[in-house]
C-alpha cells in the first residue's frame, strides 16, 4: 500500500484529503506543523507528500526546499490558495512536482497524487536493475546481493551492470571488452578472468547459489540455476 504525507495545518482540510486518498488505496499520515513534516519526510518511506503552501511555522516553500537540500526525491504535490503563476512557479522551482490551487476537486487531488506515484516508481525501476536477489542502483553505484551490500571496483560496477542487463544470455569475451574495456577486439589478456574472478567471490558468499556461469568456448552468463 503507497504511502502519503500529509502536511496541513487546516484539520478539516487534512482529514478530507486523507479520506479520499485513503478510498483510492493509500495509507495516509497527517501533520499540521511544517517542522514536524520535513522530519518525518526527512526520514523517507513515503511514496509522495500532499504539502500545504502556507503553514504557521515553516511553509511549504520552506519545507520542499528542505528536503530537495538533503536529497529527498519523494514527489511533492504543492497544494495552495496562491494561484496567480509567480506562485505556481515559486512551488515548483521550491521542489514541487505538482501544483493544485484551492478550492480543488478531491478527486482531482487524488488523481495527482496517483500519478505521480506512477511516475516516480516507473522512473525508480529504470535506475536499478535487479536479477534474483542481486540489485544495482545506477544513480547512488551502489549493488546489493539480499540484504548484503557488494563493495565493487568500478570495472566490477560496469561488469556487473552489463551481466544484469544481460541475465541468461551468453557473454562472449569479445562483448566483455567492448562494454566494460572500450576494446573492440579480445587483447588476450587475462583482464576478464581477474575480473569475473573478483566478482564471484563478492557476490557467492558462503552458502549463496552460484549465479556467474562460465561457458567453456563462449565466454559468461548469469544465471540463477
């Protein structure tokens, strides 16, 4: 069930939104104080955040700013009875994905906030490329196999990045060295097998399944057996 933060100081405003949000399938948590709603955002696990633009204490402005600084990618959807363009613009230069002005239709409001869910899982699934229970994160470099982080060598990195994007397809040397090396040719060097050799032993830990497969005569392939 997605996630959404609801910061508004206005109770009767919040418990609407959270209502209509909740009867299209999300699990909403409101806060009324833009403090309180920037440490909450802060500590992530929110799939998108319903932010009002005038709040008490820090506003919304404030508050998307904020989280952008600290790398907060949860999309925002900026809510606000502010509705000539400078503001809009204003919202959205702050880090708002979205701008919705008062008085709005909650079906609308919840129309939005679907999207964006969408959006931002769909651009989530083309960062990080995942076979089995092995996982790489294009944008942070970082890999994972289960619950166990990978401390990978760039050209581990890259080799890795090629065998996920390849899973159950024979790698041949040649190919290896053309993605991984910027050769167009096999060198016949042993710098594969140094390689492919370092990043078995980081990805097979004791008692983990064999998943980088050598093909006597062809070359590589991950495959989970």
């Amino acid at each position: 069930m997605p996630r959404v933060l609801t910061i508004e100081d206005d109770e009767a405003t919040a418990g609407e939104i959270a209502r209509e949000l909740e009867a299209h399938g999300f699990e909403v948590t409101c806060v009324t104080s833009g403090a309180d709603g920037l440490n909450l955002a802060a500590e992530g696990g929110f799939d998108a955040i319903t932010l009002d633009r005038m709040l008490p204490d820090l506003d919304g402005l404030g508050v998307a700013s904020a989280l952008r600084a600290r790398g907060v990618e949860t999309p925002i959807l900026m809510i606000s009875a502010l509705d000539d363009v400078d503001e809009r613009v204003r919202g959205l230069r702050a880090g708002g994905d979205d701008y919705l002005t008062k008085p709005f239709a909650l079906a609308e409001m919840a129309a939005r906030v679907e999207v964006m869910v969408r959006r931002s899982r769909s651009e989530a699934d083309r960062r990080v490329l995942r076979y089995a229970d092995v996982e790489l994160d294009l944008v942070t470099h970082t890999a994972r196999r289960g619950a166990r982080e990978l401390r990978l060598f760039p050209k581990e990195m890259k080799l890795l990045e090629l065998f996920l994007r390849h899973s159950e397809q024979i790698l041949t040397r040649t190919l290896i060295f053309q993605e991984v090396w910027g050769y167009s040719f096999d060198p016949g060097t042993n710098l594969i097998d140094v390689h492919v050799r370092g990043l078995r032993q980081k990805l097979d830990a004791p008692g983990a399944a064999a998943l980088i497969h050598t093909v006597r005569g062809s070359g590589y392939c991950l495959r989970a057996d």
